[in-house]
C-alpha cells in the first residue's frame, strides 16, 4: 500500500470516529446515512457562481457537496450572481420542484433578502448565508446560519467583562456596515455589563496609514472632518486636529471588528501609537479583542504583535481538536485546500439537515417536517459545535473564544 493511500485511510478513519459525537435523536441518525435512506430528496443550493463573489460561491458548493453526500442527498445548483432578480428566478424555479426540500444560500445581503421573500411565499426552508440579522425576520421558514457582526460583537463584549473582567475599553472600527453594527453592539453590550468606553476612533475601508485612527484612541487628536474648526484651529486635510504631544492610555482592551489583511496592518502601527500586546515591542500593554473575521494567512505575519489577541469565531480546525479537527483533515484530503469557518458552517448545516430528515417519508411533508425540526431542535451537535435556531431563525451559538499565539497560530482559550 502507498504512503498516500495509507494516509487516506487515517484521515478517514479519524473522520468517522469524530464523527460519533453525542447528539440529539435526529442528530445519531447521521449513522444511517449511507443506507440512501433521504435519496430522492434534493437540496438546492442558489449562490453567485460568476461575478465578483463566484469563488465564495464555488467554496459553499465544495462544502455542501461533502455534507450531501453524507446522507445521499442530491444538490441543485443554481447560480444567483449576486444579484437579487436572479436570486428570485432561482428560488422560484426550485421551489416548483416538490422535490427540493431546503435551499441553502444565498450569500450577499439584497440576493439573500429577495430569495428569502421568494421563500416565505413558497414555506419553503431557506438556509441563508447572509450574517444580515434583518433576512431572518422575513418569515418563520427563514433560517441564518451565520452570525451577524453584532452578534458577535456582543459575545466578545460579554466575554470581555464576566471572563476576562475587563473594565474599561477603546473601539477602533472599520467606517463601514459590518464595522458600524459591531462598533455599536459592543458599545451597548459592554456599557450593559457595567464597563465603560473611553475612546472611539473609525477609518475608512482605504486606509492603510493607521496612525491618526490611534491618535484619537490615545487622546493626541480629536476627528473633526475636513475643513471643521475648533475655536481658531482647523482640522488637517483629512479632518484630524492634534491637541495633546503625549498619549493617554486610559483603557484596558481595544477591540477591532475588522478582517485579518487590515487588522494585520494596524498591529504593526501599535508600538509607535505607545500600544503593545506582544512580544518584541514598547508601550502600555492592552488586551486586544476581535471578531472571527481575524482569522486568516495574514495574522501569521504579525509575530509577537498578535500575541494574546483574543477573538470569538465558531470553527479554527485543527487547533480545537475532536471533530473539528477530523473534519479539518477530511475536508482538506478531500479538497486540497484547508478548511474555513463558511466551510464548516455550510458542512454542518447539510448534515443538520440530513439528520432531521432521516425518518421523513416522502409524501410531500418534507418541507413543513423541516421547519418545525429546525426550530424545535435544540443544541444540535457539528464540527462548528453546539446550534441551535431561535424563534426567529436566529443561530443560537455559545461563546467560543480563541487566542493567538506568537506566529499567528490559534488555541482555545476556554
């Protein structure tokens, strides 16, 4: 036997044992899965296949076809294209076919809104992509996988007072509708919990000199916007005015909802702001807080810059261990690429799926057996953990807070 296929042989090994995690009634029905017993039963899957967003696309179908092939469920792919009318005339053209039991997807905003009215109409289960909290409220048979940027900022706010008894906080965020609702939700959730936050600075998406950003954290400059006065002094050219020569670092943490390619960037502007967490710089040291959006190639060029970052996210791979570990390898010896977080979402939610419908017979109550399993079924064990859905499709997840290490590499903190 080859090097290779022995090591196919452990990788899938690994994976079926993984794979017997405790679970639900519904959820241990995943060990029939090879018996066919949901064939004949199809789950379309409508996300833009071309345009900007056609590789996000390609990666959900990847996923979504290994969670099929788990319980011999059939995929029908439709392509949305990012756009909201060809979202509808998906949706439509699935859901005439009884066959189709759920649809996953779409991704972005104004498509997923479209395809989740379409849906509604049709009581069709729609699991959609998008992280908008507004998509789920459309209808009862509207269900989110993914959490929103506030959602999230609000478990890293409540982590960040009751678990690591922080107290006072900046927020530097990214001037944009992800940055904006997570700014705002940590403000609220954190204030709520009793801490205070001292400083708030925004940039903007093109900004890669963040070193006025910190100013206003550190108190040396105030943001006025171009041309504004205060008293006889005008702000700069781009609406900065300086006040004060030295920093004050009144705050313990500093959260950034951003994504790794900008947050990588802005730690390398720290130790000149007088802030530093990690290894190998000067200044007061602050705990820095982020979202799952941190997780990404870039950190691993920070160094000792990230180093004691803590951030929420849902799935890392191989760093957690158990199933999330094994479905790293299987996913990675099955499509050459290392696994994500829409990665394992997307898996979970195929599994999910097969599961509750392990013992639906096919008489056309599929869909209606669907809805009520998934707002019924509580702490549904997969690779991203624990899931369970809301009263209004919102994912209910618990904390999962992870911390970096020197180098970038990730580890479970609780």
């Amino acid at each position: 036997m080859t090097k290779q296929a022995t090591y196919a042989l452990v990788v899938v090994a690994l994976w079926l044992c993984a794979s017997m995690w405790p679970a639900s009634a519904a959820a241990q029905a995943a060990s029939q899965s090879e018996s066919g017993a949901l064939a004949g039963l199809k789950i379309g899957v409508v996300v833009p296949l071309s345009g900007e967003f056609a590789p996000m696309g390609r990666q959900v179908v990847e996923a979504a076809r290994l969670g099929a092939e788990r319980f011999g469920l059939e995929l029908v792919v439709r392509d949305s294209q990012g756009q909201p009318e060809d979202a509808v005339r998906a949706v439509s053209e699935l859901g005439a076919d009884p066959s189709i039991v759920a649809i996953l997807g779409p991704i972005g905003r104004r498509e997923s809104q479209a395809a989740a009215s379409v849906a509604h109409r049709l009581a069709l289960p729609l699991l959609t992509l998008s992280s908008v909290e507004q998509v789920n409220l459309i209808g009862p048979t509207i269900f989110r996988l993914r959490l929103s940027p506030g959602e999230q900022a609000r478990t890293i706010a409540q982590a960040a007072s009751e678990r690591l008894k922080l107290s006072r906080a900046a927020v530097m965020f990214v001037d944009n509708e992800y940055g904006n609702a997570a700014a705002l939700a940590f403000v609220q959730e954190f204030t709520t919990r009793g801490g205070t936050v001292v400083a708030v600075a925004a940039y903007d998406e093109s900004t890669t000199n963040f070193a006025r950003a910190l100013d206003v954290l550190t108190g040396k400059s105030v943001f006025l916007g171009r041309s504004q006065m205060l008293g006889k002094r005008r702000a700069d050219a781009n609406g900065y005015l300086s006040i004060r020569r030295e920093a004050v670092i009144d705050f313990d943490a500093i959260f950034i909802p951003d994504f790794h390619q900008r947050v990588a960037r802005i730690l390398s502007f720290l130790p000149e702001a007088g802030l530093q967490t990690g290894d190998g710089g000067e200044g007061v040291g602050v705990q820095l807080l982020g979202l799952a959006g941190w997780q990404g190639k870039s950190m691993e060029l920070t160094g000792g810059l990230a180093a004691g970052a803590i951030y929420t996210d849902v799935f890392v791979g191989a760093e957690e261990g158990g199933s999330a570990e094994a479905f790293g390898r299987y996913f990675e010896g099955r499509t050459g690429r290392a696994a994500v977080d829409l990665d394992a979402e997307v898996y979970d939610a195929l599994t999910m799926v097969g599961a509750l419908l392990s013992d639906t017979a096919h008489d056309g109550t599929a869909r209606a057996r669907l809805v009520a399993r998934l707002g019924s079924e509580r702490n549904w064990k997969g690779v991203c953990g624990a899931l369970s859905f809301g009263s209004r499709g919102e994912p209910l997840r618990p904390v999962r807070l992870f911390r970096f290490d020197v180098g970038g590499t990730v580890v479970p903190l609780f």
